[in-house]
C-alpha cells in the first residue's frame, strides 16, 4: 500500500490531478475524521479538508520516502492545517478554542470527551487507560507539544513522553487484538 | 544513547508526530541509518496511527472532493506547471499540462514582444505628433502674416480703385529731378494717400514733410514715413481744399513752414 501511495505522490508531484483524485478517494474520509477530531464542526472540517488536499498538491515534491510513510506525511499535514484552523483568531473558532483551552487545563474530563462525540467520530481511544487516552487526544488531535501538555498538566516533560509511549504501545496492543 | 533507549524515551513518538525539535529529527534519523529497530519501531508506530485514523474515518460529503479538484485544476493552470517547466528532464513529462504551460509562456513572451513594439510605435508616433504640432503652429504664424499682408494690400488697393479718388503726380525738383510720388486724394472723405514710389531715404535726422497749397498758402498735410521696405500707401492728414502738393525736407518731426530751398517734389492737382 505504501509503495503506490508514494508512487501516487509521486505523480501528483508532476501535476497529476486524476493521481490527486486517487488519493482523495483513498484518505479523503481517514483524513476527515483526523480533521473533525481537530475541530469539531463538520463544515469547517470539509472546509480544512480541501486546504488540506491543495497542501498536499503544492507540496507533493517535498515529500521524503525516507523520512517516513505517505500516511504519515499527510496525517501531519491533516493535523497541521486543522490546528491552525483552530487556533486563528476569528469570531467563528472562538468558541472552539475557549474549549480546547479548557481541555488542556482541565485535562481528561468530561468536555473532552464531549468534544470527541459533538465531532461524531467512533471514539476508537475509548478502551486506552485515562491517562493515556488523554495525552493522545492532546498530543494528537489537539496539536499541543510534549513540552506545552507539560506545562498545562503539570506533569513533568519526562513523565509525558513516556506516558505517550506506552499509550501508543497500549493503542498498537489494541490494534492488533482488533484485526 | 541506544536505539533501546532510544525507542523507550517516547521521541519516536514525538518524531512521527512532527513533534520533534530538529536536533531530535537529526538524532533519530542518524540513529534510524545505522540501526534497523528504531526504523522497524518507527514503521509500527506510523502503522499505528495510520490503522487508527483509517479506524475513525468519516466520509465527507462529496461535494469536497470537486471543490479540491476544482481548486487544483485553477492552480494548474496558473502556477505549477510554469514552476514545474524547466524540471522536464524526461520525456514523459511532456503531458497535456505542460503543453498548456508551454504555450501560456509563449503567449506572455509573444505579447511582451507586442507590447514593446507597440510602446515603441507610441513613442514615435507623439514624436511625429510634436513636431507635426511645432511645423502647424510655424504656418499659423506665417498665415497671420500674409493675411495682415493681404488686408494691407487690399486697403491699399482699395484706395488706388476708389471712383471717387483723385490722383496727384508729384514730380521730382532739383536735386531729386526724376523721382516722382503719387498722392489720391478722394475729397468727399477728405482723406489723402500719400504713395511714396521708389523716394530715396531723407538725409540723417531729416524727414519728408508734405505740403498743400491752399490759395498760395502751404499747408501741412503731414510727415511722410519711409520704413525701408515697407511700400505702400500712406494715409496722411485730411485736407478739404488744394490747388497743388508739395514736399520739402524738413528737420526731422516736422517744420510750421515749409523750407523752400529744400522742395524735392511738387505737383498741381
């Protein structure tokens, strides 16, 4: 699978747009669900969807094989968009970043979660241990750095890092069990 | 660092999230060269993730999906494929689009190159435009003078083919033996015409002044002005009644009474 994507990279990356058209077919949905996650409201998702995609035209070129997946790339770009999206000030996202903030300070409690479901999606991290399902929403779907989600949590730099760690081992534990 | 410690410091993580700092990036991927477990970790925790958001997928209506390509098919045709000309370093890349942009880049060269000659025959033209508007207003000037010309001579004319007008031959005395004048004289608007024909310059600081005789009395009709090159008709003072003209040469702004001994022209009506 990762060696056509690269390829259709690749062929984006020459101005290809029915290999754009491929992609979308392929990862419009998984990167929607990315983008939800971020910012919760399905319009402004589809919106961010299609920065998304013409992101990954312009910058098809820059993809790097040996820096990692075609997914991985995309994903990044998918989360990228989506936090900036959050994060810039308009009257539209106040709202949403008054909730992200209390997510980070309130870390792990209920609005977080309601957050997740107002999104629609399958909350796939739901059966991870609190902790651990706290520090990939935040690291992941909200974009904050290991070094921000220790200062807001209070917890020490090294303690998130493992602590993302294992929650990925936890969620790859999960994963297998599920296939 | 060991790629165990490595891959249990939760950076991996971190790096495959684009979280890492760029001195962590160069660590892990130097690490990553020389040591297949951290890029088989790496690899499983990208799948990780992948699985998972593959797992949250939402489909988004479909109208996105022609909005993007209608976003990139606006931007193909704008920019990328005149960034993307000069890479063209294998065949295959002579495809639709690059025609497209071939072709823009050789209308924008072809209407450069119009633009320039057509800047180039603007500039010439006002050029022309000048100096035809310098050459109109040299012949507006010179009409004005041949029409000022024209009317003095039709006055002049006019006066020479008046009925009414009489005409007086002054004849040359003395010194002047052989030179003539003429004088019309039309007596009903009293108006004297003095015509100086072919009369030599007055001596420096002298003048011309003309004479009627009126009942043998001379009376003064007025100083004649010789503007060398100037011919024509000169209209002198009104006289109702003569029996003869004459002229003398006076000091220059004229005499009362004529000098005699200086009569260079004379004539009886």
């Amino acid at each position: 699978m990762a060696a056509s994507d690269a390829y259709l990279i690749e062929a984006i990356g020459r101005g290809d747009q029915a290999a754009l058209g491929k992609l979308y077919d392929a990862y419009g949905a998984a990167l929607n669900g990315v983008v939800l996650r971020v910012v919760g409201v399905e319009e402004m998702a589809q919106e961010v969807l299609q920065d998304v995609f013409v992101k990954i035209w312009r910058n098809a070129t820059s993809y790097d094989p040996s820096k990692g997946r075609p997914f991985t790339w995309m994903l990044n770009i998918a989360r990228n968009t989506a936090i900036d999206a959050v994060r810039r000030p308009s009257v539209k996202n106040a709202s949403l970043i008054r909730s992200l903030d209390s997510t980070v300070y309130g870390a792990g409690h209920d609005d977080l979660r309601e957050g997740i479901d107002v999104a629609g999606v399958s909350d796939i991290v739901a059966g991870l241990k609190p902790e651990h399902k706290e520090l990939i929403d935040l690291a992941y779907y909200k974009g904050y750095s290991q070094q921000e989600i220790a200062d807001n949590t209070g917890l020490a730099l090294g303690t998130v890092k493992s602590r993302t760690r294992a929650a990925l081992l936890e969620l790859r534990t999960q994963l297998k069990d599920y296939r | 660092m060991t790629a165990a410690e490595l891959i249990n410091s939760g950076l991996l993580e971190a790096y495959v999230l684009g979280q890492a700092s760029p001195d962590e990036a160069a660590l892990v991927e130097r690490m990553r060269a020389t040591e297949p477990s951290v890029g088989q970790e790496i690899n499983a925790i990208e799948a990780a993730l992948e699985s998972q958001a593959l797992r949250g997928a939402v489909t988004p209506s479909p109208a996105v999906k022609s909005a993007i390509l209608d976003r990139i098919a606006k931007e193909a045709v704008s920019d990328t494929p005149i960034l993307k000309l000069p890479q063209g370093e294998d065949g295959r890349r002579s495809n639709g689009i690059n025609w497209l942009a071939a072709a823009s880049v050789a209308a924008l060269v072809l209407s450069a190159a119009v633009n320039f000659l057509q800047y180039r025959e603007l500039h010439e033209v006002r050029g022309e435009l000048a100096r035809l508007e310098n050459d109109r207003s040299v012949l507006a000037e010179e009409l004005k003078v041949q029409r000022t010309a024209v009317e003095r001579a039709d006055q002049q004319l006019a006066v020479v083919l008046d009925p009414r007008a009489e005409v007086v031959r002054l004849n040359g005395m003395g010194a002047a033996e052989g030179k003539s004048a003429r004088i019309y004289w039309d007596k009903a608007e009293l108006a004297v015409h003095f015509d100086p024909q072919a009369m030599p310059a007055p001596p420096e600081g002298m003048q011309y002044q003309l004479w009627a005789l009126v009942d043998g009395q001379p009376v003064d009709a007025g100083m004649i002005a010789l503007e060398t090159g100037v011919p024509g008709l000169q209209r002198m003072k009104d006289i109702p009644e003569a029996q003869a003209f004459a002229v003398t040469v006076e000091k220059a702004g004229g005499s009362p009474t004529p000098n005699l001994s200086a009569l260079v022209l004379m004539g009886q009506v």
